[in-house]
C-alpha cells in the first residue's frame, strides 16, 4: 500500500505517522509565563539531537494557527525544563495533557510538587527522577501547513538533575529503577519490555 500525504487527510497521516514511529519517548515540558503562571505539559515528538553540546527537541502543534501555552512561554521566556515521565506518574502525565485555560497551573491540578530550577525560570517536577533544564537556540514552524502546523523546539541542556535512585556508577541510567514510559498510538502507552543486547562489529 502506498499513501500520498498530500491526498489524504489529516487524521489518517497522524494515524500513519504516530502508529509506525513508537515507542516515542515523552518530553514533559516546564515552563513560565512571563507573567509568572506555571505550565506544564506532555509531548511525544521529543527526543534527544546531540550531547556535544547537548541538545533536546520536542515539537507542538498548532491547532486553528494558534499557538499552545508551552510554545508562548518558550518563545517568550527563552526557557523550558523537560521532566521525563516514569510509571510513577503517568497518570499526572495524563491530567497535564487537557486542554485548560492559560492562567492554570497544572502542577496544581494534577497534584505534582513545583520545585526550583538552578539555571532557568521554569519549575521542575519533583516526581520525575530526570529534569533537564534547557535554553532556546532554535525554533522552525514547518512551512506549507494547512491547519498551524507544528513549532520544532531546539533546546541546549543547561543542567541536568537526577535521582540517585536511577543513576548508576560512571553517570549510566539505571534502566530498572528508571522505568521510563513511552507513547505508542491512540491513548496506548509502553513500559520496558525485553531488553537485549547486540555489540557493533
């Protein structure tokens, strides 16, 4: 089978597109306004781009070509803190992700812990064993949309926190204290599953 994305709609190339990348690791985004109001929110187009220097990225949508909180306060603030999501809270991962007004704070409604950063404005998730603070380098709208698009987010890494509970000796993530969740299509989500090993030749 062959698809045009240009011939068919828009559902059916997300469908296409979120149903054949996965698993995708979630980016849970902190940020500020620049009125002073907490955001937080999840997103599945995240992923890590280098680590010299090291550098993340995540995208967000924008709806009827308009812009979601997240984007206004990186783009306004320069900043953001991504807090990767664990079995132990993926059920606050979820209430972040409604759509609600800009001036709630989703730390208080999903009954998570505002922590503060080191480097930058945007609050931590207490309950997430890995922050990453993170300043803007590089944002990019993908041209000839029909609906907003998306804004691609490039962030430098400018502290990393995390729990002694997952890190191992030598800076090595400890994988079964970890327990990192992962978006797959529709409302489905994965844990870790078997894991092996192939050494490069």
């Amino acid at each position: 089978m062959e698809f045009d994305p240009q011939l068919i709609d828009q559902k059916a190339t997300y469908k296409l597109l979120t149903g054949a990348v996965i698993p995708r690791p979630i980016g849970w985004i902190s940020t500020v306004s620049e009125e002073g109001i907490p955001n937080l929110a999840p997103f599945s187009f995240f992923n890590a781009v280098g680590e010299d220097p090291p550098h993340v990225m995540f995208s967000t949508v924008r709806p009827n070509n308009s812009n979601k909180d997240t984007l206004n306060n990186v783009l306004a603030t320069g900043q953001f803190v991504v807090n990767m999501v664990v079995e132990s809270v993926v059920e606050q991962m979820n209430t972040t992700s409604q759509s609600v007004p800009s001036d709630v704070n989703e730390f208080l409604l999903a009954g998570l812990t505002p922590i503060p950063s080191v480097k930058v404005k945007a609050p931590r998730v207490k309950e997430s064993p890995v922050n990453m603070e993170c300043e803007l380098v590089h944002h990019y709208t993908l041209e000839d949309n029909k609906h907003g698009g998306a804004t691609i987010i490039i962030g430098r890494v400018v502290m990393f926190h995390v729990d002694e509970s997952v890190l191992l000796d030598d800076f090595k993530i400890n994988m079964e204290t970890y327990k990192p969740v992962a978006r797959l299509a529709g409302s489905n989500y994965a844990k870790l599953g078997e894991i092996f090993s192939i050494k490069r030749s």
